[in-house]
C-alpha cells in the first residue's frame, strides 16, 4: 500500500489505515502523527466535507497534503481552513456539520 491508497481511503469514508508517515484515525488523517493533523472529516448528510489544516510543515506533510487534496476532490469539498491549533481544538469532537453549527452558535 502507497500514501496515495491511505488518502483515497480516507476520501472514500475509512476510519483506520496507516502506511509510513499517513495515518488515519476516526475522521481524521495525520502526517508523521498526532501533532499535525491533515484533514477533518465533517458529514453533511450522506456527502463527506473537511476541515482543512493550511500550516505547512516539512516537504514530505506538503506531499501528503496534495495527495489528501486530490483524493477528497478539492477546494470545493472543503468547508473551512484551519491551522494547527485550531484543528487539534477540534478533533474529534465533532462527525456533522449540525454539531459543527451548533457549537459555532453556542
């Protein structure tokens, strides 16, 4: 299994995968790890949107970014860009945009 296979398994709804550095867990996929987190993925209804982390890292995380990019199907997929920070504030809290919502309002 490749980097790329992890990225389309994530785009495709897995909960679990790892291969060298790309790792999913629950609806999120990490590069090298817990400390920087990819992706969220957030549900709206039967379709899979995300959380998108736009801190760079190293070279190999902007290699793991494009390829999680491209697997997820773009911009259009990707509700809101994060930083660090604020993507490990919210992991794992949330599997909807309507809890998503409803914390936003709060």
């Amino acid at each position: 299994m490749k980097n790329k296979d992890i990225a389309e398994m994530f785009a495709s709804g897995k909960h679990e995968g790892k291969v060298d550095n790309l790792i999913i867990e629950g609806n999120t996929i990490y590069s090298y790890g817990k400390h920087f987190p990819i992706a969220i993925r957030i549900w709206d209804g039967n379709e899979a949107k995300y959380l998108w982390n736009s801190d760079k890292y190293s070279s190999t995380t902007s290699r793991h970014q494009s390829l999680v990019f491209r697997a997820i199907g773009g911009k259009d997929k990707i509700l809101k860009e994060l930083n660090t920070l604020e993507m490990k504030k919210i992991d794992g809290k949330f599997t909807d945009v309507k809890e998503l919502i409803v914390e936003a309002l709060g």
